[in-house]
C-alpha cells in the first residue's frame, strides 16, 4: 500500500490512507472507476495491508464468466448437482475466500438473480452450494469494483438497491491516467516491472518517457503496461524508444507531441503570449505539469514559477 501512500497525486494518496483506516472494520468497500485504471491491485494492495494478509485473497471477474456458470463459480456445488459436475461437487470463490478477502471485479455485469444469493450471503454470512441444502458459514471481507454507474443501474433496476448498499460502505473513485498528477511516475514505475521481467537491463528513452506521460491512454495503465511490455519484448539495444512501440501507437504519440513554436529570440514574447503559451501546452496535456513542461523544453519548476508570475489556474480550481 505505500506506493499508494506516497503518490503525488492527491487523490490516489487519499484513497489509500481511507483504505487503510477501514480495513479491518468489516466495512465493504466499493471501487469506481474506468477500465484498466488498477482497480484490482488497489484491492490486492488493501488485503495485504491488512489483519488477514495471510489469508486468501479470492478474485473473480463477474464479466469473464459465462452467465451459466457464475452461480456455480461463486456458490459452489454439491455432488450430482448438474450434467458433468465432480462426483464430490466443489466449493465456490466465496468458500475459497473463507477468513479472507473476496475481490468481485465488475460486480455491476452480475445478473440479476445472483444479487439476491449473494445480498442474502453478505446479510446471513453463509452460503449454500448450488444442489445443496446445508449451509456453510464464511467470514470474509469484501471488496467489489466496477466502471458501471450502479446507482444509474437501481433506478433502471437492473441493480438491487438493497444491495448497492451493502456493498457500498465505503466508496472510493480511482482517477483514470489520464488525470493522474503522477503520471510520469506511473510510467517509471511500470517500465521499471516490465524491463525487469523481460530479463533485460534497459532504459527508457526521456523523449518517449515525456510522450507517454502526455498521452491520453483511453485504456489506462493497463494499456500502457502492454505497450512497454511490447517495446521491451522487441527492443533490440539498451534503450527502449519510439521505434520499439508498435506502429499504429507510435504514429498516436507523434501526433499528440505537436511542438509548440518558439517565439523569435530576438523580440522576446510580452507576457500575454507567454502566457497563452502555457495555458495551451498545460491544456494539450490535460493540465499535468509533467507533460506540460517538457512540451514546453523546461523543468518543472521552472515552469511552476510561470505559472505563479502570470497567474494561471487550472480549470479544476476556478
């Protein structure tokens, strides 16, 4: 969790400081937020900061399992239950996750009448296998996700209200990328996991490191993990750079690093250009400071001193 902790980004930091105050407090926690913006990890990340840290931790992706057989999957089955089940039957992801942690990953897709089996678990604390009529206690801490608006999905009643509620003791939203203060961070910290597991001692390019870092990744981290963990797969030298990213995604990131001119040096810029300047590079960038400065060919701080002298503010603080 202290990677979470000692982020720059505010609200990355919040969420994990909210996470560790509840954990333990038998309060469900509720995760939002788009795809691939590391749901599941700040989950992972929760359990092992917590009092059952060695105990299981139990995922499962309501949306990757066919509608037949999440019931099963979850609950279990007795012996003989149905056509090709174990002649000993099996238990479920909510057993498995007994004295542990259940992580139910986009809990929004669950059909209808499996929110009603699983409000009944969560309120009884048992669970009664498909086929079977005798119940089996679970004690678990539960942690759910989605990048579904579930109170949208009540009023439609498509999601029960009651249970919305039981899964929602604590609501923490998880910021996509492409807003995260940390971005260039995130990029470091990523590249760093993926060279490693190629096996390979690189480094990355600080031209491509500023061109992810402004990128809008629409599929968040989980996107830019595939993209470095291709660009270190092919890289054929020491540095990764543009040239190792696939095709169709090097020609986004050229794209998207568009330079801004430089004003003549010999007639310096009045500080009204100046600061238009600033205030569309911080723009282009979705106003992160990173980005923005090395759009603009300076440091960061130098570029915050500007920003301070022309009194610019940002959109999210007008």
């Amino acid at each position: 969790m202290s990677r979470f902790l000692n982020s720059s980004d505010e609200r990355i930091a919040r969420n994990a400081d909210v996470a560790l105050r509840i954990a333990g407090k038998r309060l469900p926690l509720l995760l939002l937020g788009e795809t691939g913006v590391g749901k599941e990890v700040f989950a992972h990340a929760v359990h092992d900061s917590g009092s059952r840290r060695t105990r299981p931790f139990v995922a499962v992706n309501c949306g990757a399992i066919p509608e037949p057989l999440i019931e099963s999957e979850l609950f279990g089955y007795a012996p003989g239950a149905f056509t090709g089940a174990r002649s000993r039957g099996a238990r479920g992801k909510i057993a498995l996750a007994h004295s542990g942690t259940l992580f139910l990953d986009e809990i929004g897709d669950m059909p209808l009448g499996l929110q009603t089996r699983l409000l009944r678990v969560l309120a009884e604390g048992e669970v009664v296998p498909l086929g079977g009529d005798a119940p089996v206690r679970v004690d678990i801490d539960v942690i759910c996700a989605t990048h579904r608006d579930l109170m949208h999905m009540v009023e439609a009643g498509s999601f029960r209200e009651d249970l919305y509620y039981r899964l929602s003791g604590a609501t923490l939203r998880m910021p996509p990328l492409r807003e995260r203060t940390d971005i260039r961070e995130v990029v470091d910290t990523v590249f760093n996991e993926e060279a490693q597991a190629a096996g390979h001692v690189l480094m990355l390019d600080e031209q491509l490191a500023g061109q992810l870092a402004a990128f809008a990744w629409p599929g968040n981290i989980r996107q830019l993990r595939n993209v470095l963990r291709y660009a270190c797969a092919v890289c054929d030298s020491a540095r990764v750079e543009l040239r190792h990213v696939s095709p169709d995604l090097a020609a986004q990131l050229a794209s998207a690093a568009t330079p801004v001119l430089a004003t003549d040096s010999t007639s310096p810029a009045s500080p009204d250009d100046e600061r238009a300047r600033i205030v569309a590079a911080l723009t282009r960038c979705q106003w992160r400071p990173n980005a923005a400065a090395q759009a603009l060919g300076m440091s960061r701080a130098t570029l915050y001193r500007r920003i301070a002298r022309l009194g610019i503010v940002g959109p999210h603080r007008t």
